[in-house]
C-alpha cells in the first residue's frame, strides 16, 4: 500500500508503466464536476469511477482484492478510511475471486487503517487487501483502476 498526497504522484510512476496516466486523471482541473460513474481514461487498461456518497463504518466495510488491477483511491472531498491487511494473511474468503469482475471478498479484518483525507490517495497493490469506505461521513472519491496484469 501507498498512501501520500496527490502532489506527490510522481514519485511513483515507476511502480507500473500505466500508473502515470491515471495520475494525470486525477489531476484534471474538473474532475470535481464530473458525474458519478465509469470515465474512460485508456480504455479497458486504465478508467476511473467517480462516486459520493456516505461510507459504511469500519464494521460493515468489507475486506476485498483485485489481480488483475491495482486501486489509486483518492478523496477528492471529506475523507475515507481504509483498511489494509497482507493477502498471506487472509483466512476467510466471503466470495471467491470473480475473474470477470476482478474481485473477491473476505471476512478477516484490517490489521490497520489509515485516514485518508481530501487531496491524497491511497494505492492498493494486488497484494494489498483493503477496505474502503470505511469512514461513516460523505465522501466525494476517485477509485482509477490500473491494469497490472
């Protein structure tokens, strides 16, 4: 996991070839006008989903992993907590990985949380297991979606 400010995102472009255009979305000067829902960024490979609305508190907020992609997660207004837990440390899947949709569920728990205020972000590897929107306030949030694999 990586968790830092958006003015900062440079520092890791080197963590993938594609990381660097999602950062470039994030850093639209609209991108707090636009609506909620999936925004193409480099079709399939790298694309962003918009969303508000109320987190679900850290103990409804659902452990889940992706393979094929990693998560830049970032607060774009009020501030999201996440969970983060090792994948070797997961004991408990809720639901099987989804290869079609890139995500698998479990019922372990966070070994941390992080704060996640607005202007940061936060990357989720396929190794990092993690559970957003675990704040129980609004959110107004950017989750780009970058193929690793």
């Amino acid at each position: 996991m990586i968790f830092d400010r958006l003015t900062n995102a440079s520092n890791y472009f080197s963590v993938t070839p594609l990381i660097q255009k999602g950062f470039e979305f994030l850093r639209r000067t609209d991108l707090a006008s636009l609506e909620d829902g999936v925004h193409e960024i480099q079709g399939l490979d790298v694309y962003a989903i918009i969303a508000r609305g109320d987190g679900v508190g850290r103990e409804r907020a659902m452990l889940e992993a992706h393979r094929k992609y990693l998560d830049i997660q970032y607060v774009i207004d009020g501030t999201d907590v996440m969970g983060w837990l090792e994948r070797d440390f997961v004991e408990r899947v809720k639901d099987a990985y989804d290869a079609e949709k890139d995500l698998e569920f479990f019922y372990d728990r966070p070994e941390s949380w992080v704060r996640v205020p607005q202007g940061s972000f936060a990357v989720f590897l396929p190794q990092d297991i993690h559970a957003p929107l675990a704040t129980t306030q609004y959110v107004h949030k950017a989750v780009v979606k970058v193929k690793v694999s």
